[in-house]
C-alpha cells in the first residue's frame, strides 16, 4: 500500500508542479479546435475523465484502489431557425448510450419547451454537468433519491429574478416502456444579485405515480406514489461562493414492505484562490429511516485549470459513522484527469 501511495503521489506532484507552465503559454491550437467545432448553430462537446482511487483501509471504500473511466461523453447541441434547438449526448465509457436527446421551441425569456430525454431538474447538485461540479462525486443524496434522466416534456423560464421548471415524464429513467403513471415534477426559484455577487433560493417537488420504479441508486423499489421535496440556497461572493440542499424522499419500499424515508443535505463553502485555482469543503449527510442507516461524509477539494481544455481535480475523503463498514471511519483519495471542450 505504501508504494502504491508514493508513486501515486508523485505522479500527481508531477503534474501540479509542470501546470503554471502550461497555463502560461498561448494555447493556437485550443482555439481552433473552438473556431471550428463551436458556433451558435452547431456545438460539439467533448469530456473525458480518468479516476484514480486510493483507499486508506482494507475495506471496499471509495471504490477500491485503481483507476476507472468516466462521463466520456460526445454532445452536439445548438439553435435553428423558429426559435428551435436542440442537444444529443451521448456516454461512452462501457457501450454508447444516449443521455439527452431533447427538442425545444423558445416562445421568449419567459417561456421555453423542451422534450426528449434530459434531467428532471430536482436539485442544485445534479443541474450542472460532470465536467463543472464543484466535487468529482455528486452529493449522496442525488444518487439516493433521484434518477439522473427522465423522458417526458418540461416548461421552464425567468422573469425579474424568478425562475420556474415544471415537467412530466414517465418516470422510469430512460425506458421508452411506460406504465400509464406519470412523474410530475416542479421547481420555483429567486435570485437576489448579479453574477459574482449572487444568493438563489430554490424549492423542489416531485411525485412519481409510477410503480416499481427503481429508486435511485438506494437499492430499493417504490410500489407507487413516491414523494421528493428539496430546498436549495446557492450564493456568490468573490472570492467566496457555497451551496446548501436538503432533499427527502418517502415511498412505500416492496423490498421492506414499510414506507421508507430517505434524507439528506449537503454544505458545501469554497474560494476561488486564483483565476484557476479552488480550494472547496463539503459536508455531506445521508439517513434511511426505516433501514436506520445514516453516515456522514466529509470531502476537502482542490481543483486547477491547468489549461482551458484540460483540469486536474483532487479530493480527500473521510466517511464517518456509515453502518456499511460496522460504523468504522474511512479515509481515501479520488482524482480526476479531465478534458472538457
């Protein structure tokens, strides 16, 4: 384990000490892909990430020690004429996969439809895309909770700081088979201020009538009638930005035969410590009511775009009190090697 940890390390003091060099120099060939691949019209998007995990224990923590693809994603995304647009991604990383797959018709600012496959815009953690987040892992609660697509129809638009997403879908992730029953799914925010001096408040609710939908990633079934409600407060001070959410989910679990809650929330204060550099902390709490399982996990950041393409993410990781391993803290290191154009 030592070794391992040691070359691991060193690989990665490699890369941060060579980064300010990459970063100071222009970058022709960066900017042609962009003049040929970017426009208004016709956008491709590229991401690619290489994992590394290291655990500090014996256990299977943090995904074991090795390293693992993921979000290899190819997109193409655009407007046409008639207030048209449109956005096909598809996943890479095991077999090609669509993700998003979306049509939309903009009336004005205040109103835009969109339909086809994409997320359901429950939460502040999932909105954004892999290649963004402030952590390489979203926050325990999203994956509990909540399937990260969903085929259906939504309304959205802002007005005067306002801002509103209401959607139905069929609430099976992304199987075209349908039982009838449908998601609904609502989302009312505000925000005060302007970008880089901003605070958002947000409510979230969905009801999924759908039966024997699997629940995230919670390993559990829901019967039918399952119900989210989240709150989200994201805020935006130079140097400073940080977010809070709380979602809870509560269904009739087949697994249990019970009604089973699942809850959780997130803390998340970071600072912008140059033009590239972040430093962010999170803590992030998950509970299953019925199952009487809750653990924390707290995760301390860093991330530097070395070059606008290219970015280097590291996270530190400590899970503490989870049953899952007999409530004995556990400690690792995740990283992430990313492209993104």
């Amino acid at each position: 384990m030592s070794i391992k940890l040691t070359y691991f390390s060193t690989i990665l003091l490699i890369i941060l000490l060579s980064a300010p060099n990459l970063q100071a120099q222009d970058e022709p060939l960066g900017d042609r892909m962009k003049e040929k691949l970017k426009s208004e019209e016709f956008n491709v998007t590229f991401l690619m990430q290489t994992f590394g995990n290291v655990t500090f224990t014996d256990r299977e923590f943090n995904d074991s020690n090795g390293f693992e693809l993921d979000a290899n994603r190819l997109g193409f995304r655009g407007v046409l004429d008639g207030n048209f647009s449109y956005r096909l991604q598809l996943e890479y990383t095991d077999s090609p996969t669509i993700l998003d797959a979306r049509l939309g018709y903009t009336f004005s600012d205040q109103l835009e439809v969109q339909v086809g496959s994409f997320k359901p815009r429950l939460s502040a953690d999932l909105d954004p895309n892999p290649g963004i987040t402030d952590f390489i892992d979203r926050a325990r609660q999203v994956g509990a909770t909540m399937n990260n697509r969903e085929i259906g129809i939504t309304l959205l638009g802002e007005s005067s700081g306002w801002g509103y997403a209401f959607g139905m879908y069929n609430g099976n992730r992304l199987q075209n088979e349908n039982d009838g029953r449908f998601l609904y799914t609502g989302r009312l925010s505000y925000t005060f201020g302007e970008d880089g001096n901003s605070l958002e408040f947000a409510l979230n609710g969905a009801f999924n009538q759908t039966e024997n939908e699997r629940v995230g990633k919670s390993g559990l079934t829901s019967a039918g009638d399952r119900e989210l409600y989240g709150i989200y407060a994201q805020f935006e001070k130079n140097p400073l930005f940080g977010t809070f959410e709380y979602l809870q989910s509560s269904f009739d679990a087949v697994e249990l035969l019970a009604e089973e809650t699942i809850s959780g929330f997130f803390a998340t204060l970071g600072t912008n410590i140059s033009e590239r550099d972040q430093v962010i902390a999170r803590w992030d709490h998950l509970e299953y009511d019925v199952i009487n399982q809750e653990s924390d996990l707290l995760i301390l950041a860093f991330k530097r775009k070395v070059t606008s393409l290219i970015s280097i993410h590291i996270n530190g990781l400590a899970l503490l009190g989870s049953e899952e391993f007999n409530g004995e803290n556990q400690f690792g290191v995740k990283t992430n090697l990313q492209f993104q154009f």
